[in-house]
C-alpha cells in the first residue's frame, strides 16, 4: 500500500481491522463470528484513546490487537495494524513477541489475578525490560523504584521485594502500571484497571495513573465501560458496540454532544425516580447487635450491628469490599450463626444456625447473588430452575406447577419460550431474570439482593433494578440491597445503612444519610463516584477529608 | 521462615510417626492371625507338645500379645529387626546390604526418569494437541501399560542377548567397581524408568495446562516471552505441587515396588529377598521387610507434603 509511511507523531494506526473467532455451540456445528467489524483508529504519540462500549463490544480484542494477540482462538482475519510505520501483522510469532513486553505493553483488569504468585514483584516489573536487553538489572531496579514512588505506592524502595498476595488490590494495580512503563513502551493498553477496584480505592489508582501517563508522554488506549472514568484521562473516546464503531471524537464533545443515539444513552444519567417510603411500624426484618467473626478468629468482621427493614421496602447496604456487607448477608441467612446478637423476622427470633431452622423460615428469606450464571445448575433447563422452589416449599408439580413457571416467566418479562432453553443460552441480564424469578417462586417476604448488579452492563442493570423495584410494588416483598454502587443505591433504596469495617456508620432513610452533613466516610464513598465531568478527578482528589482504606 | 511452615511441618512429621506407629500394629497383628506361631513353624513336623511348649517359652510367646509387640517395637528401635528363621541369621544385618541396593538402584532410575518426566511433560505442554504432545504421551503410555517384566525381558533380549552391551544378570557385590555396578544396573534401572515415567509426565502435563488458563500466563505472553520460557518460568513454579506429589508416589514405587525386577534381574535388594522368604513362610523377615517399606513411603509422602508448603509462596511469605 502507498499509505503505509505513517504521518510524523503518528503512533498506531488501525485500518479496517477485523477479528473473527470460532465458537461452538452446543449440539450445532462450529460456525465462525465475527468479533470485530472493519474498525479502524489512529492514535499519535503521548494521546490516550478510550475505548468504550458494554461487555462484547470488542474493547478488549481491538487493544490486544495492537500486540497482535487474541485470547482463546480469537483471530485476526482483515485489516492492518501499523505501529511505528509498519503493518506488525505481517511480522509474524516472532515480530509479536519483539514488540510486546516492548513497544507495547498492557496492564489487566485483575492485577491480583495477572501478577505470578509465585515470584516476587520486582522480578515480573523487570522481566520484560531485561527480555528485550533495554536496560540491566540494575537500571531497571532503578527505574522500577522511581516508578513505584510515582504511582505513590507505600515503601517504593522495598515493596518490589514482596509477593503480589502481601500487597493489596489497589497497589497491586498500581505496580502492574509501573511494570507496564518499566520497559519504557511506545504504547500502553489499559484494560479495565480500575473496575475491580473498590470506587474509593479506583480514584487514586486513576489518578496515579493519569499522572504516570502525562510524566512519561507515553501514548494509551484505555478500556472501560464506564463513561465517566474514562472522560478524567481519555484526549479521545471512541464508542463502540457489538464490534462496530458507533462514535468517535474528542471526550468533550462524547460527553456534551454526543452525536450518536447509542452514545447518548450511554452518556445520560439512568436515575430511576423511586419514591422513598416512610418506615412502616413493624418492620419484618430486625438485626439486633449482631457481631460475627469467621472460625474462632478475634477479628470481628460485624460490630454491633442493628438495622431494620420494613414490609415492601428497601434497605441498601454500601460500603467497600471487606466492610462486612456480605456477612451480614450471611448471619441473616444462618450461614454465618452470630457470635452475639439475634435476628427477629416477623415478629419471632430466627435460630441462629442454618439447620435450626424450620423450612417455612428458610421460604420466606431468599436470596440473589451477584454471580448469576454460578448461581444455577448448567445441566437445569430455566423450568427445572424456577420450579424447584415450587415443588421443595408448596409441593406443586405437574402441569399446575408448568403453569405456575410461566406465569413467573411472564413477571420477569421473559417469554414461555426460555423454559426448555439452559443457563449457558442466556446473556448475563436473562441469567439475573431466571434468579429474581427463581426467588420469587418461593414467595417469600424477604429478598436479599447481594450486588445482583455488579457484574452487568449498566443498560442492563438498570433493566434489572426497575424489575425489581416493580416486582416490589406488585409482589410486596423487601430487599436487602447489598451494593457498593452509589448510584443504584439512590435508585432503588427507602432507607440506606453504610458500613466500613464491620460496623454500621451511618444509617436512616434515604434522604437523610444522603444529605449533609456528613461523617467522614460517607464523605469520601459519595465523592470518590465518577462523574461525567472533565476535570472531576483533581477537585474530587483535592477535596477528600480522610483517606480510603484500600491503601 | 517463620511460623506457620514450622508448624506445618512439625505436623506433618508427627502425623507421619504416628502412622509409621499404626502400621507396625497392623504388621505385628497381620503375622499373630495367621494360623500356627514361630515354635511350630522352627519344629515343623518334629514338633511334640512338650517340645513346642518349651520352646515357646524359650521365645516368651507365652507373653501377652500386647507386650511382644512392645517387645518387637523396642527392637526393632534399637536396630534389632530379630533373626531370620530360616537362615538363624541376623536380619539387620542381611537387610543392611540390601537396602543400600536397593536404594541404589532405585537412585539412579529416578535420576534419570523423574527429569526425563518432567521435561516431556514441559515439551508436550508446549505442543499441546499436536503429533509431539500425542507421540509423547502414546509412548509413556505404552510403556506403563506393559507389565515390568514384560519390558525387563524384551531389555534383556535386545541389549543382553542380541547385542550384548549390558549384562542379563545384574549381580553386584560389595567392593564392586563404581562403572562395573553402573554397567550392571543399567537395564534394570532403564526397565524401572519405562514403568515410572507415564505417570509423572502426564501429571506435569496436566498440572501446568491447567494453570495455563491464569491470567498472569496471559502477562507473560503479553511481555514477549516465549512460549517455552512462559510454561518454564511462570506456569511450572504454580504447579509444582501436585508434580512433587506424583513424583514422590512414583519414587515410592521405585523402592517398594521394585520386586519383580529384582527377580527378573537377580539383583540382590530387598525385593528378591522379600520374596525368597516369603517362600520360605518366614515370618520375622517378612515384618522387617514390610516395615521398612512402610518407612520408605511414608517418609516420601511426608517429603512431597512438605515441599508442597515450602512451595507455597502464601505460606513461605505470610503477609
């Protein structure tokens, strides 16, 4: 091609790329998607790209393209990728493996996962630098240091010499940045890092790595489906779905004027106007005092807890990841029988362990999970899965017990089509559906929603919350809402308690624990939220009172 | 080093007497089950009455079974295996030889298999699912599935009869030059090699895929490395604990389970001489024997439960 010779400044220029993988469904014969259609982008040197779209918009496999990677049989099939004036795909096993760890370098959602637990940090920071002999032990050892003080991480000096499980996620992350600059690249690919962090722990690592991208000018493509987290470090956003692009300029015009449909649903705010009701007299749930801790350990992990949550309401439990929201979960549910302490449900005090109590008891208190398709039986068609409650609790079977699973269809607006089909045959939204509906068979008082939302797209979730705000009002059940998710917490909440480390900080109806004043810690969970404004991440930096427990 | 590993040890060692402790009962009960005791089986068909009476007093088998088994323990702890029936010989002394032998032997074998085994479980990790992975594990495969003196005779034949360069009868004695003993070793030690191997490359094979799915194999492909020094470096290190345990049982093996290539070899380790006597009924050998091989396995299981600890990062450095 004529074009090859890359613009002066220009650093990766993608044209027409396409990505296809072969997939084998169940009982069908393998067919061949295509993952990525004909998406072409360029990025100059030093310039951040974000790339952004739902789970299966090809984020990920377009960034890893630019290392001529594809995960689990992902291929590249059409198009160039040109990186420092040649086509790398051309190049070959061997070309690839002299530009990754060099030219190009990626930092992955999971540091705790991606780090080798079975050798020390700085040996994996170094690794790559020595490989491509761009620097000794000792001047990469330096330059590791000097990274790691950049990224504020505690103790630079010395931290290099701990394994990944003595360090924490947030610093963990931090450290796979500093890896990642440590050969001194061209080109970093960011993929997620900051989404499987606690929100008050994500604002400093964004920060550290905002910071650590403008001091070495390296150029980024940042990955993320969250909007407002890629609007503090991106010069240009580029949207995409299903493998397409949709829309691609500069972050202020995607988030002031998006042009395009898709990108503006994106971009709007989905609050969900939610009436807060005024608590009742009675409530059908009272935690009193419970304090629990795991095995015979000293640690409590629940300090004194008392909360209330009344019929056809909702309580949300928020706090970061370790403050005791899911314990406290499982100390109502009996999983976890309290140390001291006991809880009332309608009126009469429930056993403290699992086996002490009635199976009418264990009816009427249900639970959902975050983790919707571990959640259920793979070898279960939706029909077995939503008609068990029907025949353990009521002993319905037969055609009665057929009808009673449409009709439960029906409410979490699924049709009869999906009783024959399995969980594998689901996205992530129906899969959620299927366990609401399964709950909900039970027809109990009490469900305890455990981050349901957590692992979904954010159309989806918020399908998924207005279900359930709706099942509520016809149904008259009461949740337990147990979310770090400020924003599904204004969404869906009557009455809010916080948490941070095992005790109830804060606690009252939703209007009153979200208006000022503020303790400390409900302070930094409300402003460590991203929001969609360019230069929100230096005044909320700037602005913190305390700081968050991650570090 | 701290605590925590200490602590695991000391338990695993204290686990490991105690059970080395219950199999001696189990060895001790085993032999009183059977029908007839030592005084009949030393008279045999001269045996009167009143002569095995005196003898059994002569024995102190008119004790308690309990307080022969202390008996037998306190020997057997201060280094007195007894004496052999059959021969009146002392038995430690007979075994000491032996043993040495045996483990000799068992030595040199895993020498060569175990690295062998590992290394082939690296090479058909890293040509999964093509002809080298599959002629890899068809070979190893092979080999375990024929019995061992299946192999040791076709050994025989082919490097023994035909051609000559090993001897047939793997006879060593005290003394022995270190080549010669080397020489005569060779085939046995290759048949032991073939039975073994299989076992711990498959093991490799599959320990290392499947720490291959992590995300940090995923970060070291993304840093350049290659394929080879990916499996080496960052996925071998993550499965080498279900590999030393593999390793040990089949070490195990090579020790315990070396006596029907102690026969087809004549080499003269505790196998040939566990069977001489179980032949000849000869019943306080066969309790020394059966306790020492109880020993050996035990100890190896103890060593693979530890170096899996000590491989822990988790446990080597706590937080």
């Amino acid at each position: 091609m004529a074009d090859t010779k890359a613009k002066p400044g220009m650093l990766l220029d993608i044209r027409n790329l396409r990505i296809e993988a072969t997939v084998y469904p169940p009982g069908e014969q393998p067919k061949t998607i295509t993952l990525v259609h004909d998406v072409s982008l360029t990025l100059e040197k030093g310039k951040v790209l974000g790339l952004i779209g739902e789970s299966g918009a090809g984020k990920s496999t377009i960034g890893l393209s630019s290392m001529g990677y594809g995960r689990g049989g992902v291929r590249i099939t059409g198009g160039e990728v040109i990186l420092n004036g040649r086509d790398i795909l051309k190049g070959g096993k061997e070309g690839f493996r002299r530009l990754r760890g060099r030219e190009v370098c990626y930092v992955a959602q999971s540091a705790a996962a991606a780090f080798n637990p079975a050798h020390r940090l700085m040996d994996q920071v170094v690794e790559a630098a020595l490989l491509h002999g761009t620097a000794t032990r000792a001047e990469a050892e330096k330059r590791a240091v000097a990274l790691f003080k950049k990224l504020s991480l505690p103790n630079p000096e010395t931290i290099g010499e701990r394994f990944p499980h003595q360090v924490s996620g947030g610093q963990l992350q931090r450290v796979m940045t500093a890896m990642a600059l440590c050969s001194e690249p061209d080109l970093i690919v960011f993929d997620e890092p900051t989404t499987a962090l606690d929100v008050t722990t994500q604002i400093d690592v964004l920060a550290a790595i905002k910071d650590a991208i403008r001091d070495t000018h390296v150029a980024a493509l940042y990955i993320t489906h969250d909007l407002a987290v890629v609007a503090q470090v991106s010069d240009e956003i580029m949207v995409l779905r299903h493998g397409r692009l949709v829309e691609w300029g500069g972050t202020r015009q995607i988030i002031k004027e998006p042009r395009q449909e898709y990108t503006n649903a994106l971009v709007s705010v989905h609050e969900i106007a939610h009436q807060e009701q005024t608590p009742g007299t009675t409530p059908v749930l009272s935690v009193k005092n419970v304090t629990a801790a795991y095995g015979r350990s000293h640690i409590k992990v629940l300090k004194n807890v008392s909360v209330d949550i009344f019929p056809g309401q909702t309580l949300a439990v928020v706090g970061e990841s370790g403050s005791g929201k899911s314990t406290l979960a499982r100390a109502i549910t009996g999983l976890l029988p309290p140390e001291q302490g006991s809880v009332v449900f309608d009126g009469r005090t429930l056993g403290n362990k699992l086996v002490d109590r009635p199976k009418e008891d264990l009816r009427q208190l249900q639970m959902i999970y975050q983790m919707a398709d571990v959640a259920m039986n793979p070898r279960q068609t939706v029909g077995t899965i939503i008609g068990r409650p029907l025949e353990f609790y009521f002993g319905i079977r037969g055609s009665e017990r057929d009808r009673r699973v449409a009709e439960l269809l029906d409410k979490i607006e699924m049709g009869k089509g999906f009783v024959d089909r399995y969980p594998a045959e689901l996205s992530g939204g129906q899969k959620q559906r299927v366990c609401i509906a399964r709950s909900l068979a039970a027809k109990p008082k009490l469900i305890i929603c455990d981050e349901v939302t957590s692992a979904l797209d954010p159309l989806v979730a918020h399908g998924i919350l207005e279900l359930l705000l709706g099942l509520q009002k016809e149904e008259g059940v009461a949740y337990l809402f147990i979310t770090h998710d400020l924003a599904t917490v204004k969404s869906i909440a009557d009455s809010i308690a916080v948490m941070y480390r095992g005790e109830v900080v804060r606690y009252g109806a939703k209007s009153k624990v979200l208006a000022p004043p503020f303790d400390a810690y409900t302070d930094l969970l409300l402003s460590s939220v991203p929001e969609m404004e360019i230069g929100w991440l230096e005044k909320a930096i700037a602005g913190r009172r305390m700081a968050s427990a991650g570090n | 080093m701290s605590s925590p590993i200490v602590k695991l040890v000391a338990q695993r060692v204290a686990l490991g007497i105690l059970l080395l402790l219950a199999v001696s009962v189990l060895i001790f009960a085993g032999t009183q089950i059977l029908p007839g005791d030592v005084a009949q089986a030393i008279l045999g068909q001269s045996a009167t009455p009143e002569s095995l009476a005196n003898l059994r007093e002569q024995l102190g088998l008119n004790q308690p079974a309990y307080l022969r088994y202390f008996h037998w323990l306190g020997g057997v702890l201060t280094g007195d295996l007894g004496t052999a029936m059959s021969s009146g010989q002392d038995i430690a002394t007979s075994i000491k030889d032996r043993l040495w032998n045996t483990l000799f032997l068992a030595f040199w074998a895993a020498i060569v298999a175990v690295p062998l085994a590992i290394i082939l479980g690296l090479i058909a990790v890293r040509y999964r699912n093509g002809w080298v992975d599959k002629l890899i594990s068809g070979v190893a495969l092979a080999s375990t599935s024929f019995p061992e003196f299946f192999i040791g005779y076709v050994l025989v034949f082919y490097f023994a009869v035909q051609h000559q360069w090993f001897p047939a009868i793997s006879t060593v004695y005290e003394g022995m030059p270190f080549g010669e003993r080397m020489q005569a070793i060779a085939l046995p030690a290759a048949a032991l090699t073939l039975v073994v191997l299989a076992h711990m490359m498959r093991m490799t094979r599959a320990a290392i895929l499947n720490v291959m799915q992590s995300a940090y194999v995923e970060t070291a492909e993304l840093k350049g490395l290659s394929a080879f020094a990916v499996i080496r470096k960052h996925a071998f290190p993550n499965a080498i604990a279900p590999i030393i345990n593999v390793v040990m049982l089949n070490l195990a093996y090579l020790v315990v389970g070396v006596v029907v290539v102690e026969v087809i070899f004549v080499y003269p380790g505790m196998g040939q001489y566990l069977v001489d006597h179980v032949t000849k009924r000869d019943v306080p050998v066969v309790q020394a024997v059966g306790l020492i091989f109880a020993a050996v396995y035990i100890s190896l299981n103890i060593i693979a439960d530890i170096a899996a600890i000590v491989a822990n990062p988790r446990l080597r450095h706590p937080k």
